[in-house]
C-alpha cells in the first residue's frame, strides 16, 4: 500500500511536437481539427510526488498550460535536452519564485547546462535593478540522485547524434524526443509500469522515431500502458489510437496518470 503522499500524480501539460499543434499557418485536416485531443503544446510534464511539485522539461507553452492545469507552484525542474521547445518557458518560472518566495532548482546534464548558462545567461548575471529575473539553482545531472526523498534515474537515449537524458521515477519513465534506445538503457527500464515516450509521425525521421519505431520500442519495454507524446499535426489523435493496441495510445493535453 502506498500512503497518497506516495503516489506519484503526472499532468501530461503538453503532447505536441516542436511546431505544436496547431501548427502555425497550416490548414491541414488535423490542424482545422475539432477535436481537443488534437490541440497538442509542447512537451512537458507536471508531477506531484513525495509533497514535491516538479515538472520535466519547461516549454515555450508553459505558462498557458500551468494556468489551464492548475499548476501552483514548482519546486524542481528535470530538463531532458535544451531544445526551445524544452525550455523555452523558463523565464515564466519566475512568478513562482516572486509569489512563494523560493528559488527554483534545475537539474540538467552538464552538456545542458551549460547551454542553459548561455541561452539564459541573463538569469546567471547579477540582478538589474528591480529584480524581474528567475531565481534558479542548478545541478549536474551524473548518474542516479535524489531530489527532496525523490530518487531519480536519468535513462541516457539519443536525439539523432545528440546524447540527452530521460528520466524514470519508481515505476513511471518519460523518453521524449528519442530516435534510438542503447541496450544499457532498456536495462534501466526494467519494470516500468507506465512509459510516456515520443512518436512524431508514420513516415521517418531522422531526430525522432516514426509511430512504428515508437510501438516497437514499447513493446520491448513492455510497460502495462504506454503513451505517446511529441506527435507533430501528420497524427489525427481517434484515428491514429483506433489503430493501436489498447495498451499504447497517443496522450493527449491534460491527461492524468496515477501510480
Ligand atoms: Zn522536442
Ligand atoms: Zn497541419
Ligand atoms: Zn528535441
């Protein structure tokens, strides 16, 4: 039995590939769709776990989601790879930093935080006058640790020649924007009860596995549910599932995983 506090609670807040969903400009069937569970912002993930609140990834759409979501407060943020659609929303973090008064620990790999420094390097710089900058910590992501109780396994894949991380917490794994698994990697992934990972399309990629590679690799994980995340506008949300086993279906905005 786990006590409530134990439970681990996951607001999928954005199932979209980079462009999202609509994507901007594009008339197609998908994107005039009326179908909410074909709005998809960009990827991201709110957990409440252990009395801690922590998103993975932080993306140009997150202010929007957090407001939708009901998202109050943030007190850590796993960043998976420092594409915009990944991070482009820290800046939003600030507010939580301005109302609850804490700063705001950010765990990345090295590769990545320094790419934070840059990109964000008006974040690191002393404060102008009247503040208006986020308060962030942050820490080298190098193997297994532990965040408030919370023992976090980052599971290394790749994103085309990129290395990034994904990350598994208990039972729960979350691979986005994943084009190849190394065999050491499966081995972490060993008992993962839901897996949340990404398929972009039907056709292939080179940076993100088709819909095909993404149900072979679940397969071989073989979680009891696994959902897709990061689709781009080619993956109408009823007809795409209609196709797919009942154990891996396309997420959708705002779905809610317990475990
Ligand atoms: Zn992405
Ligand atoms: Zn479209
Ligand atoms: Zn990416």
């Amino acid at each position: 039995m786990t006590s409530s506090e134990d439970t681990l609670r996951v607001i999928i807040l954005g199932s979209g590939t980079s462009a999202g969903v609509p994507t901007l400009g594009c008339r197609c069937r998908v994107c005039r769709s009326s179908d909410p569970r074909n709005k998809r912002m960009r990827s991201c993930a709110y957990i409440e776990h252990c009395g801690s609140r922590f998103l993975i990834d932080c993306g140009t759409d997150f202010r929007t989601q957090a407001l939708a979501n009901g998202v109050e407060d943030v007190d850590f943020v796993l960043i998976t790879h420092t594409h915009a659609d990944h991070i482009g929303g820290l800046d939003d973090l600030r507010a939580f930093n301005m109302v609850h008064g804490h700063p705001i620990d950010l765990y990345a790999t090295p590769e990545s935080l320094a790419e934070i420094r840059k990109r964000f390097a008006y974040c690191f710089a002393p404060p102008p006058p009247g503040g208006g900058i986020p308060e962030f910590v942050v820490h080298e992501i190098n193997g297994n640790f532990e965040v408030r109780g919370i023992p976090i396994q980052p599971v290394p894949v790749f994103h085309g020649r990129m290395p990034i991380v994904g990350f598994r917490i208990g039972s729960f794994a979350w691979l986005t924007d994943v084009s190849f698994i190394p065999e050491t990697s499966y081995n972490l992934l060993v008992g993962v009860r839901i897996l949340v990972t990404s398929a972009l399309r039907h056709r292939p990629h080179p940076t993100h596995m088709s819909l095909t590679e993404a149900v072979e690799v679940a397969r071989r994980i073989g979680a009891e549910q696994t959902y897709f995340i990061h689709m781009c506008h080619d993956l109408d949300h009823e007809e795409t599932n209609a196709q797919l086993p009942p154990n891996i279906q396309l997420a959708y905005d705002g779905l809610r995983l317990e475990l």
